[in-house]
C-alpha cells in the first residue's frame, strides 16, 4: 500500500508547537526562527485542507483537527524514533558502559580486559567503578535497574556483589570470593616463621575496612574462631580502607591480610603473595553479570556477556549459572 504522507519536518514542527502551544519556543526547541515554524505550519495546513491552530493574539490553540491529529502524529514519530534506534543497536560495534564494584573493577576485570579487546576491537568500553551496585544487608527491593535509562545510547550491564536476585534482568553468578589469609613469603621463613596459625601473635594482623562488601565479609574474630587459635586480641592490628593499600602492605611484608583468593590471584601467581593456611570462609553472596533485559540481544551486551562468562569459565572452576528475572 502506497502513503501520501506530509513533510516528516513539517509533522515534526507541528507536534513541538502543540506541545508548546508557541512557535516561538518550538523554534527554539528545533533550533530554527519562529517565522520558519510558522512557515512549516502553514505548509502542513495547506496540504491538509485544513487548520491545525487557531492563532490568536498572543497565543495559540489548537483546532479540534489539531487535538485529533496530534496524538497519532506523536505516536507516528515516537515509533519511527524506536525503529532508527533498534536498527543502530544491531550495528556492528559500538560503545558499552560496564558499572562494578571497585575491588572487582580493579584486582579482577581490568586485568582480563586486554582479551577482550583483543577479540572485540569494534568495541568501546567504558569502565565505571561504583559501591551502588553492592547489595545491601537489607536488599529485599532491590530491581537492578538503578541508574538504567533503556533510552540512553550507551548500554549499560552490570557486575553486582550480592544475593543474586534482580528483577528485569538476566542474572549470571560469576563467582564467590574465597577469604583466606596471605601474606609475604618472607613471613613464612623470617625471624619468627608463620608455620602454624597460632604464629599469627608474632604478627601483626591486616584489617580490610573498605565499605561495603561488609555484609558479610569475614573477620580476624571469626577466623580464629575456625583456626582454633585463642589468646590472640583479633581487632589489634592495622586497619586499610582500600583494597589496594591492604594488599601493598601484605605484599610489602608489613603483616597478614584476609582477602579473595580470586581478587588476589595475579599476586600469588607471580609470589608476591602466599596462602599460609588451609583455611577459606565462603559466604552465601556472590559476583553476579546483571544484565538488564531491555538491551541484552544488543550486539555489544551480548559480546561482552559471552566474553565474561568464558573468561570465568575459564579462571575459576565452580560452575557459572544464568537465571532470567
């Protein structure tokens, strides 16, 4: 079926001018003169055969076409709208805007990222580190959408650390961080040898106090608890409230800290780091891939998801399960 349709700029000059009821200020929406709407105006009119506004004195109404018309006319560009910006979502490339705590953005994502553009060169990642996107202890409410706008031209997905739980999203749990004490080798054969956890009194104890993680996050209490150690004052020490100055300070052999072993991985591949003790506190939370529905077939989303999952699959052997919420 053929259309005899207007000027799309002429449709487009009347639907700002009868949201404003002015001319004035629909040309300065459109970036044109008010005699140039007014222009535009009086061409659709003529075309239609028809009046679209009644101009009175200083202002305007709209004819009871014009309140007919225009309802339509919104929805027509709204839709035509949505349809470029579905076709330039399924374009090769393009940008992503990827949120995560900063531990995770730091110690883990960044140094895998390398890989991923070398395999997605099309692609433009922006990397944004945000404690928001830490759950909570009470997280009953939470949606995952905090912060999402589907209307933004750069999608977003997320890498959340709570209970895993996000409706309106595909969820895929990455991993559990694994707390375990490390250390400088250099403890291990020193002055006073870390062999046993009761050593640890010839120590001094390193406090992670960044913030949030804290739902949950084991304490020197609880550790000893586990080792069996007593007579041991769990809260002396030194206390961090950066992830990366507490494990500086573990590195540099000032003491022991508690950390990921995932999140650590790089310092004791390469032995700045050693595991002294069989010991490891697992909690229920975990690392999950939010991804919020509204853009999860976009090409990029869908790129960087694959990528995430493998690359997991890959680090750490604890399988990695999708939900869809």
């Amino acid at each position: 079926m053929s259309y005899r349709l207007p000027p799309l700029n002429a449709l487009r000059a009347f639907e700002v001018a009868a949201r404003h009821l002015s001319f004035t200020k629909a040309g300065d929406e459109l970036a044109v003169t008010p005699t140039a709407i007014s222009h535009q105006i009086r061409g659709l009119e003529d075309y239609l055969g028809f009046a679209l506004f009644r101009r009175l004195t200083r202002a305007l109404e709209l004819t009871a076409e014009g309140k007919a018309m225009l309802p339509k006319v919104r929805e027509g560009i709204e839709c035509l709208a949505a349809a470029i910006e579905n076709a330039r979502s399924h374009e090769p490339g393009g940008r992503l805007l990827v949120v995560s705590p900063p531990a995770f953005a730091s110690r883990w994502l960044i140094p895998h990222l390398p890989g991923f553009s070398a395999e997605h060169p099309e692609i433009t990642l922006h990397m944004s580190a945000s404690v928001k996107v830490i759950d909570p202890k009470d997280s009953g409410g939470i949606s995952g959408l905090e912060g999402f706008d589907p209307r933004d031209d750069e999608p977003q997905i997320f890498v959340r650390f709570g209970h895993g739980r996000y409706a309106g999203c595909r969820t895929d749990r990455l991993f559990a961080p694994a707390y375990t004490a490390v250390c400088s080798p250099g403890l291990m054969t020193g002055e006073r040898p870390l062999k046993t956890p009761s050593d640890l009194r010839h120590h001094l104890l390193i406090h992670d106090d960044t913030v949030p993680e804290l739902m949950g996050r084991p304490t020197w209490n609880e550790w000893m608890l586990i080792a069996g150690v007593t007579g041991i004052d769990a809260e002396a020490g030194m206390h961090f409230s950066d992830l990366g100055l507490v494990l500086s300070a573990a590195v540099d052999g000032v003491g022991v800290a508690l950390a990921s072993q995932q999140l650590v991985a790089a310092e004791i591949a390469a032995g700045r780091l050693v595991v002294p003790f069989d010991i490891v506190i697992r909690r229920p939370q975990a690392y999950y891939l939010v991804t919020p529905e509204a853009v999860a077939e976009r090409p990029v989303v869908r790129a960087f998801r694959e990528w995430m999952l493998n690359e997991v699959a890959k680090m750490h052997p604890e399988p990695v399960a999708s939900t869809a919420s």
